[in-house]
C-alpha cells in the first residue's frame, strides 16, 4: 500500500510539474497588480463610448497621445487583469 501511494505521489508531482505550472502562474498574475492605484487625469468622470461588434466580440475604437487609432477589444471575462504598470 505504501509503494501504491509512493507511486501515485510521484505520478502526481509529475503531472503537475509538466502542467507548465498553471496554478503557480495564475496566482501570480491575479496578485500582480495589487499595489496599483488608478488614476484618473481627466476633467470627467465618465465616459461615453461606443461599441462595435464583429462576431460576438465587443471592440473600442481607441487612441493615445494622438496616435494611429486603434481597435480594442473589451473582455470582462478575464479573472485578473493584463495591464502593468510601466
């Protein structure tokens, strides 16, 4: 019994070492940004803006500092958010 459970220990670590660490990864990214406090330099507090939608995705047309416009993708699905500070 000791060996069956030695056996599936091991085959255990394995998997989760071949996983890419996952679990390990999620976690850090949900917790990346904690520290960030938004700031908001506009005169407005809100702000309209209009959807487009190809297929079933929302996008945003967006610029920055003048720049090109850009077509952005609006997901409220994610459970941590992709932006970092820089």
């Amino acid at each position: 019994m000791l060996k069956t459970l030695t056996s599936n220990a091991l085959l255990l670590i394995l998997l989760i070492g071949m996983s890419g660490c996952d679990l390990v990864n999620v976690m850090r990214m949900k917790y990346a940004n904690d520290d960030v406090i938004p700031v908001w330099n506009g005169k407005d507090n809100q702000k309209e803006l209009k959807l487009e939608f190809i297929g079933d995705k929302p996008y945003i047309r967006a610029r920055n500092n003048n720049q090109k416009e850009l077509l952005l993708l609006i997901d409220t699905g994610a459970s941590f958010t992709a932006l970092f500070k820089s």
